[in-house]
C-alpha cells in the first residue's frame, strides 16, 4: 500500500515538475525565433500599440495596462520595458530610464513616459496577420506572436535561465543584419558579428555563429605617460563595476595607481592616473589581464522554435527571419489588393449607378425586396466592367448614398479616383509578381530611412591574450637559506640566494642528487641543503650539466632545454644511486668547462678544457657524453681565453670535444 502510494506521488511531482518546466522555458525565460520576443515583451508591445495615440504614456499606466496581459506582476513588467527601451529601437524614452554605462536604475515608473517608435509601428504590427489568443483570464486578447518584420532576436540579443538550459543572444547592427537578409534573398553568402552599444573591442576568432566564445575588451587610451582613460567598456560590464575591479586589482598589488576617476555622462570616460616609475603601455596590459577591462562571453543561441527549445546558429535565425519578412509582406501586399479591388468594385458601381441613372429604376418598386431585385437587374449589362459578380451587399450601400451626394456627383473626379486606384493594383499586383525584388526594395527603404541611426559601435579586431605572468609586477623576493635548507617568499637570504619574482612565475629546483621539479612560489617550504640551482621557469632556456654516475664512476656532460612538467611532480636528471651526483650546472650558451682528472702515472695531463656549446642539445632524458675515461674530480667554468689558449696547446681537443 505504502509502495503505490509513494508511486502516485513520484508521478505526482514529475507531471507538476515539467508542467513547471515548460511554462518556465516558454512563457518566460527564452525567446521565440519567430518575433524574437520573449512574453513579457509581446504584451508591452501589444499594449503600447492598444493606447497608442502618437503622445508618450506615463510607465506607470503603460505598466497597470500590461498587467491586463501578464500575470507576474508589475517589477517584471517595469524592469522589461526599461530594458527593452534601453535598447533603443522599439520605445521612445522620455525621462530617466538609467544609465547602461554606469548601472544607475531609473527613476519611478509615475516620473517617465514612452510611446512607440516610429520603427516599431511600422514593422511590428499588423492585426489581420495577428494571431490572437485568450490572456490568463480570459478577459482579453493577447498576440501569440507578432508580425515582425525586423530580426528582432539578433538586433536585440537576450538573456534567460530557465530551468535546465539558458539562453545569451549578442546583440547584432541593425544595418549588418539587414544588409545580410537582402543577401539571403539574393541567394549570396554573409556573415554577421555582435555588436553592443557599449562599444569596445571584439575578438571573434573563437566565435561559433551565435556560440562559442568571445572575447571582448575597453577601449583604452594613453592620454600622456602619467594618465590613461577608459573610453568603452566591454559588453555586460558597468563603469562601477569595471572601477571597482580595478580597485581591487591594484589593492592586490597587480599594479600601481595612484587615483581612478569616473566622468562618465553621456559617454564612458573613466581616468586612471599611474604611479610614479609605472609606464602607461604597461599599466594597459595589466588592466586588460587583471581587470574587467577584458572579458570573456560564451553565447548561446537557445530559442523556441515551434514550441519546442531549440540551440540554432545565426544563419539559420537570420533566414527563418527572412523567410517571415518575405511571408508578412506578400501577405500585406495581397490585403492591400484586396482592399484596393474593393475599393475598385465600389467606385465602379457607384459610377454606373448614377451615371447610368439606374436609381430611377426603384421609384416604382413597393417592397424592399423589389428594390434589390430592380437594382441588380440594373447591373448585369455591366458586369464584364467590373472587378467581380455584385453582391447582395454591394446593392444595399448603393442604396445608401444620399440624394444630395447624387446631386452634386462630379464625373470628373470619379474617373480620377478610379484610374488611381486601377494603377495602385497594378503597383501591388507588379509587388506581389516580383516578392523578392519588392522584399529587397524594403529593406532598401528602410536602411535609406533608418541606417544612419545605428551606426556599428563595437570594433572587430584580433587580439593575443595577455598573460598575467607576463605583465605581473614582480614584487615578491624569494630566498634560499643552505644552512637551514628553507626556501620561500618568508626566507631571509643574501643577494646571492635571492631573486625577484611575480606571484604567477612557476619556479624549477634542482638537487645536487638529480632530481628536479616546478613549483608555484611558496610562502617558506623545507627544500634540503643541497639545492645546486633554482630560477624561474623559462621556455628554451638552455641547461649544461656535468655528473658523475655513481655505477661506473665516469662523468658524462649533457646539454637539454626547459623541460615539460607537471607542477610538484618530481622527476630525475640521471639514473639514482648513493654516489651519483652534479659537479656543475649553469644555464645559457657560451659556457667553457675545465675538469680536473684523477692523476694517473701514465698521463702527464691532468685537466682538459671543453666548450659546451660544441656538445648537441638533447632531450633530458639523455644520458649525454662521456668527458674521459678517467675519473673527474671537480669541474670549474672558464673564460673563452682559457679556453682559446688550451685549443692551441692541444688542437686535436676541440675536435675530440665537438659532438
């Protein structure tokens, strides 16, 4: 019993849960590809075209009236239209709607007003193409999309986390967009970018068609070596919160400030004033890495499409969109026919009706019923003149004009009236012949009227990413005490033990056994007394080492790069043994060795000299080149005259040395 009953409750919770799961991605969090609009915004739109009377609208009515519509209340409602005014396109703004640069809100919705753009009546609204359903009450009508006739989705952008998926749509240049869709009608190929009204820098090169990844930066200007200012800010990021990221930057010693000041208005200016001995080249490296003067954004194009979420690419948004364009305006223009045929079929009727003077015809009909009968059979002579068969209906508002309109009726102007409308259909059936040339010469018309306000913001430009090692401020000491065999920032150490360092550098440790391996800069770590070299970790930087292999007693010279290695993993220069050991190690090219050899009574030479450059690089796990087959002692470096004067002395050296 128990079992069934914990089994109708799973079922219970799963049912509610994608119940929930649903309303949540399609009612709210992610918009539909076929208006680019989320729910929220539809009814803001929808309302603002019910009041619209060309006057602004205080917000605050413009809420109260959304809410006929939406069911989640009026901060939802407040926060979407003034965010969706912000962008730009569809809402005129009148009042404070905030500031996108420097995050301020805006001020009471009773303080400010909107109405419709002019851009936004004419492309976004048509009630005979509108699909209406009923509101959550029942009350109303809401749209269940619009006919949008601009690719609202990439124009805007959106963002929304809805339950298991999310969605971050860049905005895109209302020209590029545009410019593309009349490619697609053309059949040709492009390609279009984000673009933010913050402006900034774009790195595109790891962009994916609406996902994968970007990189967007400030703009930074070097004003003079003390100052540089911040003229745009990337995409997402506020003048507070990059100043605040700076701060803390320079707190952390990252690098040396001495004042940042904000005098952002209209535009983003944002003064950093450096410290003295900092350069300004360098200071903009080390914003780009340690602040939000550089981030990184990974888009993700998810939508609704037919119901159902979707992750699609800018192309196949961009001509689904294009597709509707096409849809919405052949579907316009066969309205306007029909209406202009209409038109056409009264001005006709109404002309023969009175011209021919067959209201004359129904003084002597007693019923109403005769009126209409006398009237139509009035008309048949005329029926191949007219647009279509006459109707019922087309009888009785003849039978509405007036006397006094029969009276002064001006013939004249009636065959104007009906040339005019004659060549009107002519126009619209030559549209509806040629759609794509007509939807080409719309989106024309449009960039003509429009184009100019929406200029390009955010610049496209290639940059390498800038390694905070690279720019990092060395300001830690590290130090190395033998004696007590402590290594770290905390370790007092003379200057021949000690070296300056950033906190990034990843520093490389050699034991005088043979074994080596990377560490991150430590606080103060116990390393041993036999420490035989220790630096930072370079790329190609040359390592000579002389050792001696405890099994055979003999000394072998190798000659390796920077090695590969996994940070605190230890590994070995030479095989191990209790009497294996480095006699000499120093970095760099150029380096002379003088090995002083165990004396024998057979040998009068007890030293030979070898220049290290004459030995090949190998890997590091090389065993390397036997200096003699006698036992070594001690090896010293020498000056190239040493070396120089042992080659002369003994010529066939350097040609046993060279390998």
């Amino acid at each position: 019993m128990e079992t069934a009953q914990y089994g109708d409750l799973h079922r219970l919770f799963d049912e509610n849960f994608i119940d929930y799961t649903s309303y949540v991605i399609r009612e709210r969090a992610i918009p539909d590809v076929v208006d680019g609009l989320k729910p929220v915004q539809r009814r803001i739109l929808q309302t603002l075209h019910n009041v619209d009377d060309g006057r602004f609208h205080k917000v605050a009515n413009v809420v109260g009236e959304t809410m006929k519509l939406h069911p989640h209340g009026d901060a939802s409602i407040f926060s979407a239209l003034v965010n969706l005014a912000n962008k730009g396109y569809l809402i005129e703004r009148q009042g404070n709607f905030g500031n996108i640069y420097t995050g301020d809100s805006a001020s009471a919705a009773r303080y400010i007003e909107c109405r419709l753009s002019p851009l936004a009546r004419e492309t976004m609204f048509n009630r005979e193409l509108t699909e209406f359903a009923d509101s959550y009450d029942g009350r109303m009508k809401e749209p269940v999309s619009l006919p949008a006739k601009l690719p609202l989705l990439l124009l805007q952008g959106a963002e929304g986390i809805a339950v298991g998926m999310a969605t971050k749509i860049m905005p895109h240049n209302f020209c590029e967009l545009l410019k593309a869709q009349r490619q697609i009608l053309k059949g040709e190929d492009f390609t279009v970018y984000p673009d933010f009204y913050q402006g900034g820098l774009l790195d595109i090169s790891a962009y994916d068609e609406g996902n994968g990844r970007l990189r967007c930066r400030a703009r930074i200007e070097e004003k003079d070596d003390k100052t540089v200012i911040i003229r745009e800010i990337p995409f997402g990021t506020t003048t507070q919160g990059l100043i605040e990221s700076i701060e803390k930057a320079a707190r952390a010693g990252k690098f040396k400030i001495l004042s940042i000041n904000d005098y952002t208005a209209e535009d983003v200016e944002i003064e950093v004033k450096l410290a003295r001995g900092v350069r300004a080249e360098e200071t903009i490296k080390a914003l780009y890495a340690f602040t939000d003067c550089e981030i990184s954004i990974s888009p993700s194009l998810t939508v609704i499409r037919e119901n159902t979420p979707a992750i699609l690419t800018v192309s196949e948004v961009l001509k689904e969109n294009t597709a509707r364009l096409y849809d919405v305006l052949q579907k316009e223009q066969q309205l306007e026919l029909d209406r202009l045929k209409e038109r056409l079929q009264a001005h006709l009727l109404e002309r023969i009706f009175i011209e021919e003077r067959l209201y004359k015809q129904i003084e002597e009909c007693s019923t109403y019923e005769l009126v209409i009968k006398s009237v139509d059979q009035a008309l048949e002579p005329f029926t191949a003149d007219l647009v279509r068969p006459v109707s019922r209906e087309d009888i009785e508002k003849l039978l509405e004009i007036k006397i006094k309109r029969i009276s002064r009726y001006d013939i004249e102007r009636k065959k104007k009236e009906i040339k005019n409308t004659q060549r009107q259909i002519k126009k619209v059936e030559k549209n509806l012949s040629d759609m794509t040339g007509f939807s080409i010469r719309f989106i024309d018309d449009l960039l003509a009227r429009y184009g100019d306000d929406y200029p390009r913001r955010t610049e496209l430009a290639t940059f390498t990413e800038v390694q905070a090692s690279q720019v990092a401020l060395t300001n830690l000491t590290l130090g190395y005490d033998p004696e007590s065999g402590f290594f770290g920032t905390q370790v007092k150490a003379g200057p021949e033990n000690s070296l300056a360092c950033s906190e990034y550098d990843r520093i490389m440790l050699i034991d005088k056994s043979g074994w080596y391996k990377v560490i991150n800069v430590p606080d103060k770590i116990f390393i041993g007394h036999d420490l035989v070299w220790w630096g930072r970790v370079a790329e190609k930087k040359t390592f000579n080492l002389v050792y001696r292999d405890g099994k055979q007693n003999l000394c072998y010279l190798k000659r390796f790069v920077t090695p590969k290695f996994i940070v605190d993993k230890e590994y070995r220069l030479f095989e191990q043994h209790r009497r294996s050991e480095i006699l000499f190690l120093k970095t760099g090219e150029g380096i002379n060795l003088r090995a002083h050899l165990s004396p024998s009574p057979r040998s009068r030479k007890n030293r030979e000299v070898f220049r290290c450059d004459n030995f090949l690089i190998k890997g590091i796990g090389a065993i390397g080149k036997r200096l003699s087959t006698r036992p070594i002692r001690r090896v010293e470096e020498v000056s190239d005259a040493v070396a120089a004067k042992a080659e002369e002395e003994a010529p066939q050296a350097s040609l046993f040395n060279k390998q």
